[in-house]
C-alpha cells in the first residue's frame, strides 16, 4: 500500500516532509512493519509444535470493520470517532504506543458507515499504517490534550470539530448522528454547536467486539500458547527467595518474546498477600510453603488478551489442609460455573444459577463471569445478591468468549485462591480454550 496516496491534498501541507515519503520509502517501510513482521520465530515455532494453524489477518480486519458498521446501521450513526486505542485495533488493526495514548489523546480514527475510515495519526507516524489497505486516508492529528495544546487548547478544540463536522457532513447523507467513544467535554460542546449530535459509542463497540470470528479465535489460541509457554518460565523461577516482582517479571519478558504486547495488571501476591485479592505484586521475597497467586491479563500476540489465573504452592513441601479446602472450593467453583456457558443463556440465569459461596463466610472475586477479546470486555456477570444493584441481561452467543473466575478466601484471614479459565461458547455448548493444568497436590 503506498500511504502517500491515502494524504490527500488538502492536507499533505499540514503533514510536512517527513509524512509525505515517496513510494520506495513506504514499501520499505511496510516491509518493516510488525504486523508484516508477524510474531517471530520462537512464537511461530511453538504454535507449529501445538499443532495451531495461524490467523488471516487480512480477513479478521474486514470482520471487524463490518461488525462496526453492522452496529453502527442498527443505530442509525453516520459514523463513529474513535480515541480508545484498543477501539482503534479493533476497527483498523492499527496500533502506535498503545499504552500512551490510553491517557494522552494523541490519536484517533473516523469510521464512516458508508463512506472512508480515515485515521489521524501522531506526528510523523503515518508509516505505521502501512499494513492495512482498510484504511483510507491518513490525516495529521489535532491534538488538543493540555500537554500538547496549552492555553491554545480552546483554538485546537475549534480547529479539529471544523474537521470532525465536515468528515460527518460529507459522509453522513444528511445524517449528523456520530458515536463517540471517548472525548472531554469541549470537544462535545464544539461538535454540538456545528450540529453534529454525539452518542455513546462505548456500547456501539464492546457490542462488535463481543462476537469473535473462527479467525479470531485461531489468533486467540496462539496467544493462549504463548501465554501458557511463559507461565512456564515464569513457574520455572518460583523458588523461595525470590520476589513477587522478581518472578512476575519473567511472565512480562516472555510474553514479549512472543510477539506480546503488554500486561494490563502486576496482580500476583504470595502468602499473606494473597488475602484480601488486587494485590499488586512488591518486594516481597516469597517463602517455601506460600501460596502464589496471580490473573495474567496478558495482551499477547495479535493483541489477544489472555486471562487466565492459577495458583501455586512454592517450594517442595506438603499444601496444609487449609490451602487444599480453598482451592478446592475454588476449583469446583470454576469447573461448575463452566459448564453453565451455554448459547442461549441468559446473564441473569448466569448470575442466579452459578455456584457462588456464603458472602458473609468467604471473600470473593468482583464478577463470576466476563467477556475477553482485545482484553476485558462486555458481558460483565455478577453475583446473586448483586443483581438488583448492578446487574444487567443479555443473551449468551456463539463465537462470544468469556472467562470463569473464582477467588475464595476466609475474611478473618489466612490466604486466598485465585483461578480462572477462558471459554468459548459454540453453537451446541462451549469449549475451553485455556489448558494449563491445576495443581493436584492441591485437591482435596
């Protein structure tokens, strides 16, 4: 793809030297890119040995877009404005500093319902894009965050409604509907004031991300592999002595390795730690006999989040029969659970109909169930006792994939368990897509 086609006149002045490149510049560019790239051959090699076929790309990235315009069409929006990056991934499987732009708004993209997807790309980085003929022209941001714009911020904020009205004029049909999802205030107040109306496009995306395609879940599996081949390593250094962090470190390095991405949390605690759970991991030299716990939350390869939580016992020792209760409890809590994943199903039959342990004698996890894909996303399922504050309903779909959770500790004290699994729901049942083993020693 040469992207210095996609820069259009009107706004190529603005871009400078260095953002209009010449055809040989982009194909080198492309030939670099990481998504050209791929993985790597350690990550490669592994899924080989696993037997895992690896994902179409090209056709995951037309999924996606036509999933976002589906919704988009069910709301009658002429289009969608886009900042949070992972939103941008799912609509364009474009990435540049992904954790970054989650709190500087450096970034975004236009998806029009019938018409271009156009990105607005940081300062000489339209190079990035050169992987995905999906994108359709390649604009320079107007950032108005404070870092970047200052006291300018109210010229900025006037300068990029101008180009988000006009991109909706021009491609809504006399629709000045538009999602959002994610802008402060002033932008919402520009944009109404060209009459452009703004809707949440939050529900617009978790609702197209939460039914994958098989291509998807053939990326998901690879990034599953890789997950599970750094736990490995990860376990390989669990010995008394070391750090949490220390230890948690391997997790992160590995994932890299693999063609990963980030870690969204550094939850994993030892011993005492383990209770209450969302410990981040510390300094704290684990010991022989200690309870280790951790939830990867793990963005791996192609971006696909892995969240699986498992539980160990450090050193060679004999668990106590309070750590075997506990896990066991927690163990046939995921294992029951699982099995009520079903298409067809109803949220609030997850929530009334799951096993779920005396509030008042044990601690518990925040949900019994949620969704995953790029990373945590919708359903959330919560408990019982929960439903009239919180809970919501839906129906569970085939191609949707969602994780079990359980953590079980006593309030007055001891350590807590923490395990997880991610499960696909099919069109006749489910299927577990997460496959690193339990500790038997730990069973009951």
């Amino acid at each position: 793809m040469d992207t210095s086609s996609l820069i259009t006149g009107k706004h190529r002045s603005k871009i400078g030297a260095l953002q209009n490149p010449s055809a040989e510049t982009i194909e080198y560019a492309k030939s670099l890119n990481l998504h050209n790239l791929g993985p790597g051959e350690l990550a490669v090699g592994e899924w080989e040995a696993a037997g895992l076929p690896l994902p179409d790309m090209p056709y995951i990235r037309r999924y996606r877009l036509e999933r976002l315009r589906e919704q988009l069409r069910k709301h009658d929006y002429a289009g969608i404005l886009l900042y949070d990056p992972l939103n941008t991934r799912y609509a364009t499987d474009s990435t540049n500093m992904q954790l970054w732009v989650t709190h500087n708004a450096a970034r975004y993209v236009f998806v029009a319902t019938e018409g271009p997807v156009v990105i607005f790309e940081f300062a000489h980085c339209e190079h990035v894009n050169s992987h995905n003929p999906l994108i359709t022209e390649i604009r320079p941001a107007i950032s108005w965050f404070y870092f970047i714009s200052g006291d300018r911020t109210p010229e900025m904020v006037e300068r990029w409604a101008d180009e988000i009205a006009d991109l909706v004029t021009q491609h809504g049909g006399g629709n000045n509907r538009l999602a959002i999802d994610r802008c402060n205030f002033e932008g919402i107040r520009a944009l109404e004031k060209r009459g452009v109306e703004i809707f949440n496009g939050e529900e617009v995306m978790e609702i197209a991300r939460s039914i994958k395609c098989e291509e998807e879940i053939k990326a998901m599996r690879c990034a599953i592999v890789a997950c599970d081949r750094s736990i490995d390593i990860m376990k390989a250094h669990m010995v008394p002595g070391v750090s949490e962090q220390r230890l948690w470190s391997y997790l992160h390095a590995e994932n890299i390795s693999r063609g990963g991405e980030w870690i969204e949390t550094r939850i994993m605690a030892s011993g005492p730690r383990t209770n209450p759970w969302f410990q981040e991991c510390s300094s704290r030299k684990i010991e022989a006999g200690d309870i280790v716990a951790f939830d990867t939350d793990l963005i791996g390869p192609y971006g696909m989040c892995v969240d699986i939580s498992r539980t160990w016992i450090c050193g060679d020792v004999t668990p106590t029969p309070k750590q075997r209760e506990l896990y066991t409890m927690g163990y046939e809590q995921i294992q029951k659970n699982r099995e009520l994943l079903t298409p067809g199903r109803t949220f609030k039959e997850l929530t009334l109909d799951s096993l779920q342990y005396d509030a008042n004698e044990f601690r518990r996890y925040s949900v019994t169930y949620h969704g995953v894909g790029l990373c945590d996303e919708y359903p959330g399922i919560y408990f019982a006792d929960q439903w009239e504050s919180f809970g919501y309903d839906g129906v569970l779909q085939p191609g949707m994939v969602m994780c079990v959770e359980t953590y079980v500790s006593r309030p007055t004290g001891g350590e807590g368990i923490k395990l997880e699994d991610q499960v696909l729901i099919t069109e006749t049942g489910h299927e577990l897509l997460s496959h690193y083993p339990f500790e038997q020693a730990l069973l009951l």
